[in-house]
C-alpha cells in the first residue's frame, strides 16, 4: 500500500470551474497527503508558477478558455513542456480523447468519476514520473544529428533542443536504446505507460506525433505489419 507520506513533496493544481467539486477534491488529495491549490478558470491559472508543480488536474471543457488550449499552452513551455497533466471531461468521446492526447495529456478521466480511481490515476502518472528520472543514465546516446541526453532527458535535433511530452521521451528512449528492434504495441504501452487499459490508438497518436517532431529522424520509426514500431537506421 501507497504511504501517503511518500505524497507529501508531490503539488497538485486543480483547475475547474465547479466549485464544489474543487472542494471536494481537494479534502481528499489533502487527506491523501498531496498538497493541492485550486484555480477556477484557465487564465487565472497560467499566471501561476506552473513548473513548482508535480502534476496538473484540468477540466477538458472549460468556456473561453478549454483544457485543450491551456494543455498546449503549458506544453510550449519549455519550463514546463514535461509536467504531467490529467485532463477531466464530461465527454470522453473518441475526438475528445483523440485532440486531448494530440494537445500532450497524460491521461484522462470521465466525469463523473471515483475519486479512489483519480488518486489511483494520478499515483499512477507521478510513479511514471519516478521511473523515468530513475531510468536516466549519464550517457548521451547519438543517432547522426539526433542527441538523447539520459542523465538530463534532454533531446537535441542538430543542438537544438526538442520539446516532447514524457510520454513521448519514454518511446523514444525504448526506440533508441534498442534500435533496429521492433516492439508490439503492447510493450510499448508497458513501457510508457505502465498500466493496462491504453488503447492501441493512443499508441499509434503518441508515435504519430513523435514522428512528425523528430522531422527527418521521424522516417527512421517503422510500422511493420506483423512486427510493430521499431528505429530503424
């Protein structure tokens, strides 16, 4: 069982308009040992220091200003381009999940929901968070102009440094440290994700999009039928 000391370092902003439910969340991620601050609109949130931080817990659904829009926002950010966010939806249709994933969400959760499965949820995605720091190495591993820096999780195309979210780091990193090996989706759903009920098709939208940021290198992931998605040089 989780201490709920082990919690105690770990911030959470929640960003809702419902009042209520903000209350509510916060008693209990409090009563869980997190420590949580409240905004009730995007705005007033991106004016906050988002990078002090652990993770982010967005409605999807705001009016003038969506959980979308706030999430690419915070992922353009090179302060804050890797903290995790957990986006709340109404609507947990195939296009909302799509679009949320495509704007660099962690994770997501219908409403209304178990705030025993949210807590789960987000241990979930802070332990990812762990592993990922655990797992960097001091090495820097090269493919030709492409620079992936394991102590720092830095990623650099010809110096320049790359902004993915960690989902996406955690890919790549599985792709380079094994290249010309083809990995099935449900490994790589192991390895980034760490937890069973990731569909095949946020698999395929988190390699898409890593594709299309790595530019040239992106040629180099391949999708064999039969085989999976493997860097191929």
């Amino acid at each position: 069982m989780t201490s709920k000391h082990q919690n105690m370092s770990d911030r959470i902003l929640i960003v809702d308009s419902d009042c209520l439910a903000c209350e509510l969340l916060q008693f209990k991620f409090e009563d869980e040992g997190f420590k949580v601050d409240v905004e009730h609109d995007c705005h007033t949130a991106m004016q906050r220091p988002l990078a002090d931080y652990n993770l982010l817990l967005v409605d999807m659904m705001e009016s003038d200003f969506d959980g979308i829009r706030f999430t690419r926002m915070v992922r353009d950010n090179s302060e804050t381009a890797n903290l995790p966010i957990i986006l709340l939806t109404a609507k947990a249709s195939e296009d909302n999940i799509v679009n949320g994933l495509d704007a660099g969400a962690d994770d997501f959760i219908q409403k209304p929901f178990s705030t025993r499965e949210l807590v789960a949820r987000i241990r979930s995605v802070l332990r990812r968070r762990r592993v990922m720091s655990a797992r960097r190495m001091s090495n820097i591993m090269r493919y030709r102009g492409l620079s992936v820096d394991f102590g720092t999780g830095i990623v650099t195309i010809d110096g320049a440094p790359l902004m993915l979210t960690r989902t996406e780091y955690l890919i790549l990193a599985m792709f380079l440290r094994h290249r010309n090996q083809f990995f099935e989706r449900s490994e790589i759903q192991h390895e980034a994700w760490e937890e069973d009920g990731i569909s095949e098709r946020a698999v395929d939208t988190n390699i898409s999009r890593l594709r299309k940021k790595l530019g040239e290198y992106g040629r180099n992931i391949i999708n064999r039928q039969g085989f999976g998605y493997g860097f191929i040089e």
